[in-house]
C-alpha cells in the first residue's frame, strides 16, 4: 500500500504563505470575514468565489494594497504586514492585474522600466527581458511600442516585470480572459514552468475547467466568507460552481424555435476606428434572423468595440452598410436605430454604458427614455422611470441597496447585470452586447444568458460579441470571428471544434478554403 504523500508531492512542499482570521469591513458590507487559508512553495492556488465574495479585497491585503482590520499574515514563517505594493514585492509578492496599467506610447523595456524600484540601464534591462521572456515561453520584443501589441502580448509584458523580480509568489486575477485558447496553452506551459521552479502561484479565474486543469488546490469564498476547499481535479466544474453558490445550477436552455427573415443585416462596414490605437473595420459582412444568436469571437482589441458602436450608431457608415428589417440605417445615430428596436449594451461599463456618477433611476433613463415612453411632452416621468429603474433590479438580481445610488458604487458584476437588464428590459428587435458576462459570476452569467436566449426565443435576432467561448458555444446559433478588423464568414456553432475556433480568432481568413481542400 502506497502512503498518500507520495502521491501527492504538493503534500512536502514547505508552507509559503499563510493568512489567518483575516477580516476586513467597508461601510455597509463585510468584504473578508475570518478568512484562512495557506499556500505552499510552489503551489498553484485556485482562489474562487461569485463577484463581491471577497476575492479582490483578499488579494489586495496580500499584495498591499489595503490593511486588513484584524487577523494576520505570515511569510515563510515571518510575520507578513505589506504597508504597500513596494513593501509587498520586495517580499517576493508580485500582482499581474486584470487590467493592464500599461503605457501605449511607450515600448515594452519602458514600461517593465516604470514598474522596477530601481531599474538597470535600457540596454541591460532590454536583454534581460529578451532572456526571460524566452526562458519561459512568453517571447517579447523589448523595442516594441505597446500600442501596437495583442492584447496577449501585453499581458506577457506584464508577467514579464513580475518575473524580472524574482517572486516567490505570483498573484494572477482573471488572467485568461483576453486570451485566444493557444495563448491559454502558452500562459499555463509558463505557469507550470515557474511552480517546477518553486514560485507559488495565487489564480483567481471565474473559468472552471481552466481551475480544473491548472490547479493543486482551490479556496471557495461566498459572501466574503471561506466556505470550502477542495482539490479541482477530483471535482466537476458544475460541482465547483455550486459550492461558489450554495445552490444547485441549471444550465441555460435553448428553444428550439424556428429562424425567421433576416433582421439585421451588415453588407461590407468598412469604419475608421475612432479610438485611440483602435482597430478599424475592413469589409464585414453577415445577417442574423430573428430568433437568431450570432457569436462574435475574438482576442481583446481585434475591432470589438468598433462593430459595437458602428451598429449601435455611435459611429455612422453608408447608409446600406447596416440594415434593421430591409431598411438602410448605416448613416442613422442611436435614437433612429433604438426606435426601430436596436438596443445596444457596450463592453465599458463605466463611463461608455453607465454614468459613474449619476443613480441608477437616471442611467435607466439614458437608453430606455425613447423605448419605454418614459418623458411626456419634454418632462421627464420620473414615477414611471423609477419602476423601470426598480423592475431591471429585481428581474436581473442586481445587488444594491437601491435605485437611487450612483452607478459608480455597485461592483462590476453587478453594475453589468444592471447594464444587460435595461436593454433586454426594452422588448428589443435586434441585440448587440459586447462581453454580456464579463467578470461575473456563474449564477449571474446563467441568467444573463437565459435572458438573452429568452429574447431570441421571443424573435429577437441577436449578436453576442464575447471573448468567452464557453459563452457563445452554449448559446450562440452561429459563430465568426473577428481579427484585426475582419470577420470570418460565420458558421453554424454544431460541429465547430475549439481548434478550428482557435484558427479563425488567430485570422486564418482563408480558413473555409484551407477546410475544403482537404
């Protein structure tokens, strides 16, 4: 008979980091109450939980950023009390965060630059990021202007000046989220890489069959309490979700309904890109039925937010360049299209789909005014207002203390359920949403995704643009995907393979020749 420890090596690894009792309050809500758990050298650590369970405050008082109230940390046996980031990385803890703090007009060296106490001379620096960013797999060119890299790339350059600090612990938050699967692949070669190595590695991902794949151990966090641990190997993704919730999950379900005419129909958009290092559109082409789900895949940065606004009416084309029900809307803004029944939900939720500062009564105003008759002869109704503000909470579960706080005060998770809810609550005829369930959590990304399957149902013809592809296999009819401002020629989702989806996100444009060929 084997010993168990044999099998299972993590088991000798000596103990890293340990966090005892941690609690940490705001005003009105408990983000971290009692929290313990350890890490070993070497470990890869799974750190899981729906939005507002606690796991960004947790990892922030590891990587200090934020002091926790009681409770304490230890480091290697050491009493742990990072002040700050500084004092954190100087004990061998470094953060790659979800959004990149990056500078587009500036090279890849300079910017690892930015990030280093006291960095070596350009020349030196620019070779030790070529040696590293080899040495693991992450190949970089130092000279590069960042503004010109995928969004892939960037998140390497980020890893990268982690790396250069030699961490003994390496804090990951929603690392995968802007990656195309073969990019995965790489990230995850590297991380293997460094727990070989020894380094530890915190990974908070809302993405269970990666956490099944990458990681010895998990923490399960609901309401900023630790509920479980467990091994994500020996354990389903569905499983896992339902310790995340504390309830049983029932996965979206698909009417089978029959397709009608073409609702939407986009004949050649060729747009300039008005953002700032943005990527234009080139000739994109494709009709969605009523009743219709087309998935739009692609890596972060490949023309996304473009097609939004140039079907939104943010952005205006050629008059036939967009069509809603035959009629030739390309040249129209926001309002023509939304009284044709265009709702439109961009993937920026702050300042593009919300106003931070303004409640959230006012900001269901912004886009349902027209739709849902809420102004009477230039006045505002302000009682029918506040029973749409009211009605989106309650249907889309959104957690607030009410519809009178300022957008800005509510967690992402929340604030896009708000966001989706108020267009699906428009009795819409056509959808777009860019990233509907982007960083949030399970329970709340099935009800988004019932509610968007609910409204094609109902005849709506919709374009989900994602960068999840779990999402669009589980709900999407048809599938395209968009690369450096082309799309792919869509096709139907039965049968495509996540390879051949790997191939169109990474532009293989002649990929229906290369697939007929054979």
């Amino acid at each position: 008979m084997t010993r168990p420890e044999l099998l299972r090596p993590e088991l000798l690894r000596p103990e890293l980091l340990r966090v005892e009792g941690v609690t940490k309050a705001y005003p009105g809500v408990v983000a971290n109450s009692d929290v313990s758990f350890s890490i070993s050298e070497g470990e890869i650590h799974a750190l899981l939980g729906e939005n507002g369970a606690g796991k960004s405050t947790l990892v922030k008082m590891i990587y200090g950023l934020v002091k926790p109230d009681s409770g304490r940390m230890t480091l290697r046996g050491a009493a742990y009390t990072p002040a700050e980031p500084r004092a954190a990385r100087a004990s061998g803890v470094a953060m790659v965060f979800q959004h990149f703090s990056l500078f587009e007009a500036l090279n890849v060296a300079e910017n690892v630059a930015l990030g280093m106490e006291n960095p070596p001379p350009m020349k030196e620096l620019a070779s030790r990021i070529k040696a590293v960013s080899e040495e693991y797999g992450l190949p970089l060119d130092p000279a590069r202007m960042v503004g010109d890299l995928s969004a892939g790339e960037r998140q390497r350059v980020e890893i990268v000046r982690c790396l250069l600090q030699d961490p003994k612990l390496l804090i990951m938050d929603e690392p995968t989220s802007v990656l195309t699967p073969q990019e995965v692949d790489i990230l995850f070669r590297t991380l293997r890489q460094l727990s070989a190595e020894g380094t530890a590695i915190l990974y908070i991902s809302h993405k269970l069959e990666e956490i099944r794949t990458l990681c010895d151990e998990a923490t399960i966090l609901r309401r900023g309490k630790v509920v479980a641990t467990c091994t994500p190997r020996e354990r389903s993704a569905r499983e896992m979700a339902e310790l995340m919730i504390g309830a049983t999950l029932t996965p979206p379900e698909r009417a089978g309904g029959t397709k009608g005419a073409t609702a939407l129909e986009v004949v050649d958009l060729s747009v300039a890109s008005p953002i700032p290092f943005g990527t234009s559109l080139k000739n994109v082409s494709f009709k969605v039925a009523k009743g219709e789900v087309l998935g739009i895949a692609g890596v972060a940065g490949n023309g996304q937010d473009e097609l939004l606004l140039a079907l939104s009416g943010e952005v205006r084309a050629a008059r036939d360049a967009v069509k809603i029900d035959g009629a030739g809307v390309g040249h129209t803004g926001t309002n023509e299209r939304r009284a044709l029944g265009l709702v439109a939900a961009p993937e920026e939720r702050l300042g593009h789909a919300a106003a931070p500062d303004m409640s959230l009564v006012e900001n269901a105003l912004l886009s349902g005014a027209l739709r849902k008759g809420l102004t009477r002869n230039g006045f505002i109704d302000w009682g029918k207002t506040e029973a749409f503000a009211a009605g989106i909470v309650k249907d889309f579960d959104v957690r607030t203390p009410g519809t009178h706080v300022a957008a800005r005060a509510l967690s992402g998770g929340n604030l896009q359920k708000f966001v989706v809810g108020r267009e699906l609550s428009q009795t819409p005829t056509v959808i777009v949403i860019n990233q509907p369930t982007w960083g949030v959590d399970a329970a709340a990304a099935a009800s988004i995704r019932q509610a968007i399957l609910d409204r094609a149902a109902g005849g709506a013809a919709v374009v989900v643009i994602s960068q999840d592809l779990d999402e669009l296999l589980e709900i999407a009819d048809s599938f395209a995907a968009l690369n450096e401002g082309r799309l792919t020629r869509p096709r139907p989702v039965a049968g495509l393979t996540i390879d051949e989806i790997g191939l169109m996100m990474g532009g293989a444009h002649g990929m229906e020749v290369a697939h007929h060929a054979h």
